[in-house]
C-alpha cells in the first residue's frame, strides 16, 4: 500500500503554531481535508490516494478520536490486514464487547462480539480482529459475491504484507460458536466456493457473479498457446464453448509489478495485442471493468452473448431421463 500522509490533530494545534481559524483557512484552500471531526490530513496527498487507501486513513483517523482501545473488525479490519474488500463507502466498524446497544455513532458502526475466544492482534498500531476472524465475518455478512475476494485473497501467501497463506480446514475450524446456524451456513458456501487461483479482487468479484448467474464454472487462469509457443494465461476460459473472459483491472496500468518497466500507454498495447493472438486461436475474447461488475446484470447478458454456456439444472437432468 501506498504510505499514508500523517493525520493532524486538532487537539495538537497549538504544538504546530495553528489556530482554529488556521485551520478553518487551510480546509477550504485545499491544503488540509478534515476526515473527520477534530482529524486532519495533507489535502493534496489525500487526493492522491486510492479510494481504499482513503478508507485505511480513515480508520486511523477514527482510532484517534477513541478514548478507549478500540477493536476493529470487517471492512476495517480487513483494511488494515491488507485484504481487499468489495465496494466503496463503507462505515468505520468496530466491535462492541458489551451487548448494551447504543454504540453505533459518528460514523463508526459497533457490531457485538462475544469476548470469549476473541483473538485480537495488534497491527500498525491499531487493535484489530485476526486474519481469520476478519474474513469469517465479512463471509457471514457482506453477501456472497463479495466474499469471494477476501476469502480468495487469504488462501495465498500475500508477500506485500509478508503473511502466509491460510487453509480451508483453518478456515473452518476457525468458525466455532461464534456465528448462528444461518451464519454458519453462508460461510461455509463461501469458503467451499474460494479460490486461491483467483488473481485479484476483481477476478474474485467476476468468479462469484458468473456462478450465481448459473454459468459453468470457468477454467481459471488457462494458458493459451499458438504455433509459436505460449501466448498468455486468461483470466477465465470455457474450452467448449471457445471462450475466454478478462476483467480489466486497473491495477495493470499502473502498479510496477504488473507494468515491469513499461510505461502505461506501453502496457496497454501489449494488452491488445496480447488479445489479437488469443483471437486468433479461434477464441472469443470478453472483457469487462469495475463499472460492468457494479452495473445489475451487465456481465451475465455480456457472457450470455458470447455464448458461455449454463450449468444444467436438476430440472434438465431429469427431462433429459424421461425423454431417453
């Protein structure tokens, strides 16, 4: 991750020679954005950041505003472990260890967790619910296609954060009695479904919408080969149908270990023609962005044009018995 600019405190003020008309004066020229009430960062560097990166901030910055330790727990958590969530907006959130309600405020929402067998880790200075908790929790309430991301995100070694890979027996094991029935049940068609194979979040997004849009699974990663030798890996790959799937991440254009020297505009072209040698395989290629993942159904009707065939139903199965 990108290293965050430092938080300004109002509490701190007179330290830095400011007033409270300073920094009034300073928010509206730009030169400071308030996160939230009485926390200030660097305007400028704070434009600059990814919208997950702004998230990360602002749970510091909401940390500092606490009286008292604090546990972090789901999207904010997983922020802080540096696993990838889906969608944007999301309230700081943090656990309640007293189930007396009324804790949910100021742009923090408090979820009830039991104490007993609650394994916290403190992690860049802030007190947060372990690796597995914190992926377990976003399974058994976030719905299923974005718990795929986390869930396949954890499943291999992330060498940013130096941290291995966990299992899925740990996964499960790491449920307990700490979820309902109905929990429980989600979370294991989560993990059952979770793929270290899954090359990013959006992959993972992609994976989740194509299944419950009852497509076949696709193959992922699939290498492609022509007359010369190995042309590429694709994202997803339906053999029979001579179909293969990309979702175009940004991530490719602009993070060194995807562009290796190459300037974006470079990245690109490789891109495309990296494209017109799997077309011309006998292959169809479909792409897709973040913007077609958010758009209600804009992928199913893309890879039902292409012709990326359907699971069999049940129902299917059974005619096709009557009718022999």
């Amino acid at each position: 991750m990108t290293d965050l600019p430092p938080l300004l405190l109002a509490r701190d003020r007179i330290q830095h020679g400011l007033t409270p008309k300073d920094l009034a004066r300073r928010v509206k020229a730009g030169a400071l954005v308030r996160i939230r009430h009485g926390v200030y960062t660097d305007g400028p560097a704070w434009k600059t950041l990814k919208p997950w990166e702004q998230y990360r901030l602002t749970v510091s910055a909401a940390a500092e505003t606490f009286e008292s330790p604090t546990v972090f727990a789901r999207h904010s958590a997983a922020s802080v472990w540096g696993i990838p969530t889906i969608g944007l907006h999301h309230p700081v959130q943090a656990l309640a260890l007293k189930n007396d309600g009324g804790r949910s405020r100021a742009g923090v929402v408090r979820h009830f967790a039991d104490p007993a067998g609650l394994t916290v880790v403190r992690r860049e200075g802030l007190l947060v619910t372990c690796r597995i908790r914190t992926v377990l929790d976003l399974a058994a309430f976030t719905p299923f296609a974005e718990a795929a991301a986390p869930l396949d995100h954890v499943l291999k070694p992330d060498r940013t954060q130096r941290l291995p890979a966990l299992t899925k027996d740990e996964l499960v094991a790491g449920i307990g009695t700490k979820y309902s029935a109905a929990a429980g049940r989600r979370i294991l068609a989560a993990i059952a479904f979770a793929d270290p194979l899954s090359g990013s979040a959006g992959e993972s997004c992609s994976r989740a919408l194509i299944h419950i849009a009852g497509f076949e699974p696709p193959i992922l990663q699939h290498a492609i080969y022509n007359s010369d030798g190995l042309v590429g890996y694709t994202d997803f790959c339906w053999k029979q149908a001579k179909v293969v799937g990309e979702f175009d991440g940004v991530e490719k254009y602009v993070k060194p270990e995807f562009l290796k020297g190459r300037t974006a505009s470079q990245a690109v072209v490789d891109e495309k023609n990296r494209e017109n040698r799997i077309r011309a395989t006998g292959l169809n290629v479909v792409r897709w962005d973040w913007a077609d993942l958010m758009e209600p159904g804009k992928l199913e009707r893309m890879l039902a044009a292409a012709g990326v065939p359907r699971r069999r139903t049940r129902s299917a199965d059974l005619d096709a018995r009557v009718t022999r």
